[in-house]
C-alpha cells in the first residue's frame, strides 16, 4: 500500500511524514522553521535542532502527520 510517506532520520530517531494526513496548518513549520522547512527538499532537516526540541514539536502536530520513533543504539 502507497500511503505516500516521507522517511527522515538521524542517529537518535525516525520521523515520518504523511503528507495525506497534513492538514497543512503550518504549526511546525512557523514553529521550528530550521528543521521543517517549507520551501526546501528535503523539507525535514533532523540536523536543524537537537533531537528532544524536535520530538516536542512533533508532539504538537494536530493530525499526526508527523511521527517519530527512536532509532535503537547501535552495539559496539
Ligand atoms: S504540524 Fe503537522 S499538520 Fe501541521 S503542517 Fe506540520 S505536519 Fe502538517
């Protein structure tokens, strides 16, 4: 099944983006402007803030569009 998403990720987690979900109210985009961009592409930059600014963000996302899950740690 096609749902559309977008995939992102850092060391520390994976966001995903649903843009069908999107009701495009721009909350993370005024809100934390340096990781959801809206006039670049890739419009997610996970190295534009520290990962627990950006976990709070995600957070407020009104539809869940936005969602993340932290990426398990690597063993040594
Ligand atoms: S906060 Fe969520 S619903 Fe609002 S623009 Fe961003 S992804 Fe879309």
């Amino acid at each position: 099944m096609d749902n559309n998403e977008n995939v992102f990720t850092n060391r520390e987690i994976t966001v995903t983006y649903a843009p069908r979900c999107c009701v495009n109210a721009g909350l993370c985009a005024n809100q934390l402007s340096n990781v959801f961009r809206s006039s670049v592409i890739p419009w997610i930059d996970l190295e534009g803030a520290q990962t627990d600014v950006i976990i709070k963000q995600i957070n407020k996302c009104p539809s869940g569009a936005l969602k993340y899950h932290l990426n398990k740690k690597e063993v040594a």
